[in-house]
C-alpha cells in the first residue's frame, strides 16, 4: 500500500484536483514545477538555513517524565510550539514564500482558522517584504483576536469572511475566490495539507521536517529513530502529515490521528470528519467530509478554531479508509482538561488543537514500555481567553 500522493496527487481514491477552469493555469503552473524547486540545492539550502536561524529549528524532543509517570508509560513531546511564532504552522509558510518567489509571484494570499497560519503567513511576507491578505472567519476573528492583532502589526491585511458558520471553510472560501480574480500575480499559501493536487503533498513534504527530526532524536536518545506510537490532532491535518510522513512506510510505528469531537460525535456540533463524513469534494480535493444526505456541507464545530474544519486532507482520509491509521476523536471538555493538565504537570501551556492530542492518553492504554510520541503542535497564548472562560480563572 502506498500513503503518498501518486503524480496526479491521489492517496488511494482521495485526492486529486477539482477547480474551476480559471485556477487550472496557477495549480497546473505549481504542479509541473513543485518538487523540481524543492530539490535544487539553493532552494534546499535556504528553507533549511531559515528553518534554522529564524524558526529556530530543531525543535526540541522533550521526555515529558511527569506526564509518563501518571500515564505508566513513556512520552516524548515534539515541541512544535517553540517554532517562532508558536506552531509548526511556519514549517510550511517559510517554504510557500520561497516558492513563491521562485514563481515570481508577488502578492500572498491565505485562510486562517486559529490565526496560527495567518501569522506564520504574514511573518514571512514581513521577512520577504510581499503583501499579504489573510481571510478569517468573523467567528474566528473574535475567538482568536491576539493573532489578529498580530498579523496587523506584521503589516497583513486581515479580511473577514462573513457566509456560512464565519469559520475556517468560509475563510478558504474566501481565499479561493480571491485567487479566481487575481490568477497572475498572487500564490496562495494554503495552511494545511489540503486543496487541490500538488498542495497536500507539497505541504506534507515541507512538514515532514518534524518526523525527520523526531528520527534522529530518539535514535539519540533511546537507540531507536522508530517509536511505539505517533500521536496527532488532526484540523486539516499538516502537522499530522509531519508527524507521521517518515513512519507512513514502517508498520512498526502506529499512527493515531485525534479530531475534535466538539460537543460528542452525536451531538450535531463536532468536526470528526473521518467517523461522520463521507466522500465528497471540498477546496478542490476528493476527501472525506461532513455533509447531509444530498451532499450539502455540515457546519462544523469545535472549541478550538484549528480543528473545526467538516473536511479532512486526502492523506488522511487514506490513512482512515486504508486502516493504517488509528482515529480518535476528543471531545472540547476532554481536551481543555489535558491542556489544563499539562500546564500544571509540565510547566507548558498547550493550544487547545493540541490539547486534543494529549486527551488521547485519558482514552487509550499504552504500555509501560511503549514510547509515545506526541505532536505538540503548537503554545497556548493564543488560547487564553478561552481557557479563562471555561475554567473561571
Ligand atoms: C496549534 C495548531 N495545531 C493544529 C492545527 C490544525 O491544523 P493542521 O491539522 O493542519 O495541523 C492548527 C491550526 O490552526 C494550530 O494552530
């Protein structure tokens, strides 16, 4: 079985790209020229110098002791949130901006959910001095607004999208519109490894930083780059895709992926797109997503902006259907309690999107020789305002 895009960017039956004829120039454009860039070696050589010196990378592969002690068995975290700018979000728009550049483009568009995109996107077109317009959800826009804040002392332009539920889809919605009436000059950096055919492979490879790292560290820390179990959440599904890209091959290492329950499965107001969607089409992508009957979109729902997304990017929808993925989802209550417990247990305040990954412990026993390998994709400043008002501090 394969778990990478083939050429025309399929993953099984997912995938694919399903645009309107005014974009076929800019995927098509991007398409015959993207791994051709990424592998020349000036282009090599100055996303790994930034990844260095400006991002700060490697990120750090934490034994998180007092965490294993209560759990009884033995956590590593990929500490993603010391990226600049606090979330992996930037692995990826540091390489978008280079090919940007490399295509000559010089405007920048993009969606955000979280704001975590939008400000690794308006960072580096700070860092490149291009202009930048971000799209966010007006919901968004409110429940996040320190990253608002944020992309506007960058310099972005920060647009509200005001249909549908005013979160990450109508965001992308937005987004994609504006690149219909602008298909010469700007590139869209896309946030997740979602889309149209080349972005999920192109973003997956720029993230696969993460589990490349996470090789070489265990093998320096525990003799083995191989751990038991990769741990996580799962919005889009980008830092995910990093997290696992160097495993997808080695049946050794178990793969879990956790989405957002929101309010429980039943409820009507969750994003666990991979137990509740079925195949569709959404951002130009053949995926699993959340719709009625007649194929209508549901409106997603989760307490952290990153995850509440009713698709899922094509690798993932794969890993799902194939079985070589485990999938979880969490609920808001779960999530907030593991982020709660992290914070106290070791001294580090996660994003609520990554506190769903750390409520995967509460819901399944690993062994007490097992390493656990849990993806912390990101810190939680941004999230302040709503851990203040779910627990009253
Ligand atoms: C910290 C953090 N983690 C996870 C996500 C989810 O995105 P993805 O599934 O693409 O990693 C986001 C999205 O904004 C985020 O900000």
């Amino acid at each position: 079985m394969n778990y990478n895009a083939d050429e025309k960017g399929y993953y099984g039956e997912f995938g694919g790209a399903f645009i309107p004829e005014m974009l076929y120039p800019n995927t098509e454009e991007l398409r015959q020229n993207y791994i051709q860039i990424m592998e020349e070696p000036s282009f090599k050589k100055e996303f790994d110098q930034l990844l260095k010196d400006y991002v700060g990378r490697p990120t750090p592969l934490y034994h998180a002791k007092r965490l294993s002690e209560k759990y009884n068995t033995k956590i590593y975290l990929k500490r993603e949130d010391l990226c600049h700018t606090g979330a992996h979000k930037v692995n990826n728009t540091i390489g978008q901006i280079l090919m940007a550049k490399k295509l000559g483009k010089t405007r920048i568009i993009a969606e955000t959910g979280a704001g975590q995109h939008g400000v690794a996107t308006a960072t580096v077109c700070a860092l490149m001095g291009i202009q930048c317009v971000v799209y966010m959800g007006e919901i968004d826009i409110a429940r996040q607004a320190p990253n608002v804040a944020r992309m506007k002392m960058l310099g972005a332009e920060v647009r509200p999208a005001l249909s549908g539920s005013r979160t990450l889809k109508d965001a992308t919605n937005e987004a994609i519109r504006d690149w219909i009436n602008n298909p010469v000059d700007t590139h869209y950096i896309i946030g997740s490894v979602v889309g149209p055919h080349p972005y999920p492979d192109m973003v997956a490879r720029f993230q696969s930083v993460i589990s490349k790292e996470i090789k070489s560290q265990l093998k320096e820390k525990e003799g083995t780059e191989n751990p038991d179990y990769v741990v996580a959440c799962v919005g889009g599904g980008s830092n995910a895709a990093g997290a696992f890209y160097h495993y997808l091959d080695n049946p050794n290492v178990g793969i879990i992926a956790v989405e957002a329950a929101g309010k429980g499965i039943d409820s009507g107001e969750s994003a666990a797109t991979s137990v509740l969607g079925k195949v569709g089409i959404i951002h130009g992508s053949k995926t699993l997503l959340m719709q009625t009957p007649d194929g209508q979109i549901t409106e997603p729902y989760s307490i952290s902006a990153g995850l509440d997304y009713p698709g899922v990017g094509p690798m993932h929808a794969h890993l799902y259907r194939s079985g070589r993925g485990e999938f979880v989802s969490i609920t808001d209550d779960d999530a907030m309690k593991a982020g709660l417990l992290l914070s106290k247990l070791e001294g580090i305040i996660p994003a609520i999107e990554s506190s769903h990954a750390l409520a995967l412990l509460e819901h399944k026993t690993f062994k007490p020789d097992d390493i656990v390998v849990i993806n912390l994709s990101g810190r939680g400043d941004k999230d302040l305002d709503t851990y203040i008002n779910y627990f009253k501090l």
